[in-house]
C-alpha cells in the first residue's frame, strides 16, 4: 500500500510547518495598523445624573 510510504508526505510536513513558522508570521507583523489607539489618561470623565421631567 503506497500510503504508508512516509517519505514523501514526511518532507512535505516538515516543509509546510518551515512556511508556516518562518514565513508567514513575518509577513503579519509587517502590517500596519491604521487606527492605533491613542494613549488616555486615567482620569475618568465626570457623569452627571440625568434630570428626567416625568421622574
């Protein structure tokens, strides 16, 4: 049963997970994001209760 011949796949595994681990995540750490977030202070904004007439 040619199936069970491992050395063939084996080399494409091993070679799939090289890509995988090398190439790949450079090429997404590499992007850049657009909206970063901008830094706040830790001060929280002052909220006031709301006056609701019908209350």
């Amino acid at each position: 049963m040619p199936q069970l011949n491992p050395a063939p796949w084996f080399l494409i595994l091993v070679f799939s997970w090289f890509i995988f681990l090398t190439v790949i995540p450079s090429k997404v750490l590499a992007h850049s994001f657009p909206n970063d977030p901008a830094l706040h202070t830790k001060q929280k904004p002052q909220t006031e209760s709301w006056n609701w007439p019908w209350h």
